[in-house]
C-alpha cells in the first residue's frame, strides 16, 4: 500500500504565495514520476506540473512563469511552489506519483485565491 498526504493549502489572497508538499509512504522502492493536478468546482481535472525522477519538469500553460515544481527523491516528497496566485487558481489540488506500472493519488488539498 503506498499513502500520499498533501499538505499546503489554504487562503491567500491575488498575488500571494502558497506551497504544496506531497509525502508517499507504504510500500515504495522507487518513484518515477510526480505531479500535482488541479480540480475546480463543474470543470475536468488538469494536469498542473510534472517532475520526472531526474528532474525533468513540465507545465500547464497557465501556470507557466508563475509554479515551480520540485522533489526530494531521499523524503519521497514532491513540492509545487505556487506564485502570483490567481483567482483562477482556486482548487482541489491532487498529488499523484507513478511507482512501476502503477498511479496513486492523494485525496486533495484545497487551495483558495480570494481577496
């Protein structure tokens, strides 16, 4: 069994700064990759940043310039330092971790931009 907590979210007003911390624990021998997506209320889940073992890195476009994803391989934590946060930022945000052949999510932590 493999558990992920985030851990992180709250209010912040436009502008501000949050980060987001995601710790795997349970049965892991190594963790590929990391990411966190993003869920608002009636909309689809998205992909927000994604971080290979190695370090390589992707993000959503609306995002880009203002998150920065990272990990530590030796915690088996996954980070996303959150930036000139916007309204439109305002989530559910999922960490997710691919061990093997296999994908595991976090129950979510919510994140609120709002004055």
């Amino acid at each position: 069994q493999v558990q992920l907590v985030e851990s992180g979210g709250g209010l912040v007003q436009p502008g501000g700064s949050l980060m987001l911390s995601c710790a795997a624990s349970g049965s892991i021998f190594r963790i590929n990759d990391m990411g966190w997506y993003r869920q608002a209320p009636g909309k689809e889940r998205e992909l927000v940043a994604i971080i290979s073992r190695g370090g390589s890195t992707n993000y959503a476009d609306s995002v880009k310039g203002r998150f920065t994803i990272s990990r530590d391989n030796a915690k088996n934590t996954v980070y996303l330092q959150m930036n000139s946060l916007k309204p439109e930022d305002t989530a559910d945000y999922y960490c997710n971790v691919q061990i093997k052949a296999r994908t595991y999510w976090g129950k979510g932590t919510l994140v609120t931009v709002s004055s």
